[in-house]
C-alpha cells in the first residue's frame, strides 16, 4: 500500500513538474508576443512568429484556441494580410465550440463578422453572430454585444425594421439580467433608429420611458451622465430635423449643462458588477465634440454664424487631435458634417473661396472612405450646387441640384434641394416652366407638404413668394411672405425673416408704398448685419439708398449707396478669387451616379449624415479574458 501510494505521489509529482513546464513554454511565448506586440514601434513578425510557435507543442484544445483568436485579432488589426486572419479566426471560432471557453468563441465570432462584412460577405457575417447570439445567452457580457453588433451590421445596410427588433429584444433581455443602464442604452439605440424612419408615434412613448430609466438609475456617474447626454442629443436633433429651433434651446442647454458635468467627473475605471453593464455609449472625447457639432446645426439654422463658426473651430481642433490617436471612423464623419455646416455658412458670410476649398476637403476625405462618400455624396453635390448659386453658375447650380437628388433617399434633404433647386430656375426665367411648376407643386407648403420640418415648410412658402414676385402677383407674394415671416419668428430662424422682410420691403418699394418698405427694410438690414449675411445686406442697401433717394434723403441715400459700394467691392473680390482657384472647376463634376431618372418625390427617410452611435463600445477589460494576452 506505502509502495502504491508513493508511486502514485511520484507521477503525480511528474504530471504537475510536466504541467509547470508547458505553463513556462506557454507564458515565455506569450510574454514575448506581447512585448514585441506593444513595442515602439510595434514588431508584428515577431509577434506573430512567437504565436506561431506555440502550436508545434501540440497545447491543449483551449490553448490552441485562444491561440488561433489572438494570432487572427493581430493579423486583422495590424497587417492586410486578411486571408491568414480569417483562416486563424474560423479556426478559433471552431475549436472554441467543442470547448467551454466563452471568451474565445464569442470574440472570435465577433472579430470574425468584421472582418467579413470588411470583405463584402455580409451574408456570411449575419448567420454566424446569429449563431452566436443564440448560444451567448448564459454570458450576458457578450449577448449584448453581439446583439449590439448585429444591430449595427442591419443598419449600416439601412435595414432599420431588423435593427430595432434587434435592439428590442436586447432591451428585454437586460431588464431580465438586471441592468437597467445597458437596457437604456438599448432602448436609446432603437429610439435613434425611429427617429430616423420618422416613426414618431412610436418615439415619443419610447424616449419618454428612457428619460425615467436614466433618471432612476443610480450607478457609475459617468455612465449616467453618458446616458443623459445619448438622450439629450436625441430630442436635440428631433427638434432640429423638425426645423424648430426656438423651440430646441431648453434641451440643447441641458445638453451644454451635461457634458460640463461630463468634463469634471473622473473616470475611476472601476468595474461594474453586473457584466452586462461593461458598456459605454461613447468615449468623454467624443462626446464633447458631438454636442459641438450639434450646437453648430443650431446655431446654422437659427442664424448665428459668428456662433456657428466658434463652435466649428473648436470642435475641428478637437478632432485634430483625437484622430492623431483614435481612427475611429465615426470622428471623419463628425468631420464632414462640421464642414458641410460651416461651408454653407461661410456662403452666407460672403466668404465663397473658403468654402470652395472646404468643399475639396469634404471631397478628399470622402474619398478616403467608400462608406462615407456613399451618405453624404448628395450633400457634397448639395453643398456644390449652392456654391454655383452664389458665384452665378446657374447651369452648373441645376447639374448639381439634379445630381443630389438622384442620389438622395432622405426626405428632409431632398425638400431642401428642391427648395433650392425651384429657387434657380425662378431666377433663370421662362426656360424651365414646366419642371418649375411641377417642383412647385410638390413642395406646395399648403396641401400636402413631404416633410415636417418647420424650416423647410417655411422656406418653401419663401419660395412662392419670389415666384409670385417675379410673376409680378404681388397680393400673392405678400400673402406667402407673411406667412413665412410668421413661422419664421415663431421659431427664432433668422435668416428667413431677414430675407422675407427685404423682398416685402422690395415689393412695397415697386407698389410705391415707400414708409411701408422702409419698415421692411430697415428691421432687414439689422438682422442681415447680425447674422451676418452679406446677399441681404447687398440687397438692404440697394434699397435704402433707392428709398432715400426718392424720398429726397439725400444723406441718407450717400451712406446707403457708400455701403452698398463696400458689400459690392467683398463680394466681387470673393468672387473673382474663388473662381480664380483649382477648385473652382469641381463645379463641372457630375457623379456617374446620375444617369438614373431625375426623382421628384422623396423616398422613405435615410438621414445620409447620420451614424448609428449605439452603445457597441466595451468599456474596460472585457470579462473572461485570459491575461496577458497581445
């Protein structure tokens, strides 16, 4: 028995002294694949071949595995060679299922749904996190992320009805585990999916049970803050979408207010209990810039451009910095939104050669990314075609207008190019009667006008009332004008007022009625002065130096005509040095796109510049993972 027992001691003193020495192999591997991995720079060959070398010691199925996952997360992320990762992943994804070892097999299916929607196989990617999601359910961590990246996979291909089931039945499946903050992040996903199929019956009962989520929920204070913030940005841009920017300010300065909270908090990286609360929505950084950048839409539409341009200098340099360091894909499309925001006001400013040259950069950044020049290449033809406008390049104006518009599906961008559009051809004449009369009628603002927004409805009665000016219906025009002055001041968008006071006053001044113009004019010239912008203040003097004239203001008609002299001096100089740039001939380029048939309704919503920010993002180290690992 004493002989049988020491036996037994001896090999099992031998299988562990075997043990420790496969452990000590195994972390010298390791260790060096890591160290070479974080090396300054990084040495990915030696990396790889310390990985490599792992697998003619015959390990164990889990080693094996997780070998299989870190060589195919390397090569994925560091080198272009996607064959070998893929190979190394599919090999991993396999292994893992015939082992207990949640860790590699869900961040191999993961890892492995990138890299084929990278290569065009969405159809291989959305069966295998299907896969995954159905067996992940016993590890809440990796459930909801999956079903976050899966949700992410349906919207990217613009399948928003499978998103937002999606995105539900992640929300249920928190509220059972017990994490309400993860549900919050869940719902305000499927609330951002809705606003942007504009199913607004189904949002409004939705945002209003997440407000009472996220005001409940006690927990980390950034992640509440965070959650606060994703709320917030919703109801901003809801607003915003439906053009009420007066309306707006009470959320967009409770969003001010929190990302300052946001700013001061620390983050303590200390982890959730729950692992299905191992999320954030976005990082602090990005945050900051997104509530820039919404602050810049606001200021646009309502007509502060100083405003507009402070907040787009600051989030620019912002971004500067963060991509030297994150390439993350959505800081280039907070970029180009910023750019398309503060182009178009540098055309109101009379600024048309710095927003020709922002223009170029827009361009060059969409080339630099297939998905990115697909949503917003109608804006970069938009922001084109009022570019023409403003330089007096009608026939270029109408090529661009048309090309956005068979290349748009987004409800709210179409009626504005059309507005823009039917404005160009009442200022051609009679050559485009018949396509003018048709594209009045489908933005007629009192029948069935194609989209909420109060801005565009308000620009759209605008429009009338330059058409019927120039029809010479002046009773018509005034009616329409009011209108919009009306809804204009309702909501605070200056710019409309501004416009629709000059032409009243312009109309009053040919029906002889010079007191009634003046005091159009002189409320027209002031805002113009404020906003600034210098077509209206061009158009303010002309007309106060007219008025004085016949009103034998002789004066006052010097000082108007000696200003109507110096916006026309700027403007002329900012023509002739726009025109005079390379980029002055990206007014010709007409993206092949445009041989389909010219759209003159608007499809089903697809806000082009928007990105689906849903809580994707692992906060921390994810849980289950092996240390160290490269």
């Amino acid at each position: 028995m004493a002989a049988q027992a020491a036996a037994a001691a001896q090999a099992a003193a031998a299988q562990a002294a075997q043990a420790e020495a496969a452990d000590s192999w195994y972390l010298a591997l390791l260790g060096f694949a890591e160290h070479f991995r974080t090396s300054s720079p990084p040495k990915i060959r030696l990396c790889v071949h310390c990985l490599q070398a792992v697998f003619p010691f015959k390990p164990p199925q889990r080693i094996e595995a997780r070998t299989h996952l870190q060589l195919g997360s390397v090569l994925y992320h560091h080198t272009k060679n996607s064959e070998q990762a893929r190979s190394h992943l599919e090999k991993a994804w396999l292994i893992s299922q015939q082992v207990s070892f949640p860790y590699v097999k869900f961040e191999a299916a993961s890892l492995l749904s990138e890299l084929y929607c990278q290569e065009n196989s969405v159809d291989a990617a959305k069966p295998l996190l299907r896969k995954a999601i159905q067996i992940s359910q016993q590890t809440p961590y990796w459930h909801c992320r999956l079903l976050f990246q899966l949700a992410q996979l349906h919207t990217l291909e613009k399948d928003l009805v499978s998103a937002c089931d999606l995105l539900g039945v992640g929300a249920e499946y928190a509220r059972v585990v017990g994490s309400e903050y993860t549900r919050a992040l869940f719902l305000l996903s499927k609330g951002m999916l809705l606003l942007m199929e504009r199913k607004l019956q189904e949002v409004h009962p939705l945002l209003t049970l997440c407000g009472q989520i996220v005001e409940n929920w006690q927990g980390n204070p950034i992640q509440k803050e965070s959650l606060r913030v994703f709320f917030l940005v919703l109801q901003v841009t809801h607003y915003l979408d439906a053009g009420q920017v007066k309306s707006v300010k009470p959320c967009l300065k409770q969003l001010q207010q929190c990302i300052q909270t946001i700013s001061t908090l620390h983050d303590d990286e200390i982890l959730p209990s729950n692992p299905a609360d191992l999320f954030h929505w976005l990082p602090k950084e990005h945050m900051c810039v997104l509530v820039y950048l919404v602050t810049v839409m606001h200021s646009m539409q309502a007509g502060y451009l100083e405003k507009a341009q402070k907040y787009t200098d600051k989030a620019l340099m912002q971004l500067e910095k963060l991509k030297m360091l994150d390439c993350s894909p959505i800081l280039s499309s907070f970029q180009v939104i910023l750019l398309e925001h503060i182009i178009m006001c540098r055309l109101v400013t009379g600024h048309k050669a710095t927003a020709l040259q922002e223009i170029s950069q827009v361009c060059q950044l969409c080339q630099q990314s297939p998905r990115l020049f697909s949503n917003h290449a109608a804006q970069l033809h938009t922001l084109l075609g009022l570019y023409c406008v403003s330089v007096n390049c009608m026939d270029n104006a109408e090529a661009q207008f048309t090309t956005a518009l068979r290349l748009t599906n987004h409800q709210e961008l179409w009626a504005f190019i059309v507005t823009n559009l039917a404005s160009v051809y009442i200022r051609e004449g009679n050559r485009h009667q018949e396509v003018l009369y048709s594209l009045l009628e489908r933005i007629n603002p009192d029948h069935s006008f194609p989209v909420s927004s109060h801005c565009l409805r308000a620009a759209a009665f605008y429009v009338r009332g330059l058409f019927s000016f120039f029809q010479g219906r002046y009773n018509e025009a005034k009616r329409f004008l009011r209108e919009t002055l009306k809804m204009s001041n309702a909501e605070d968008l200056n710019r409309l007022t501004a416009c629709s006071l000059v032409l009243l006053g312009h109309i009053f001044y040919v029906l002889g009625n010079h007191r009634e113009s003046n005091n159009m004019v002189v409320p027209a010239m002031q805002l113009a002065s404020k906003i600034p912008d210098m077509s209206v203040q061009l158009w303010s003097s002309a007309l106060l130096r007219d008025l004085n004239k016949a009103c034998g203001n002789a004066m006052d008609a010097h000082e108007a005509a000696q200003m109507h002299q110096n916006f026309s001096q700027q403007l002329l100089q900012d023509h002739i040095e726009a025109c005079s740039l390379p980029e002055h001939n990206l007014i010709t380029t007409v993206h092949p796109l445009c041989s389909s048939k010219l759209r003159m309704d608007p499809t089903p919503a697809w806000p082009a510049s928007c990105e689906a920010l849903m809580g994707r993002c692992p906060r921390g180290t994810m849980p289950d993972s092996p240390s160290p690992r490269p």
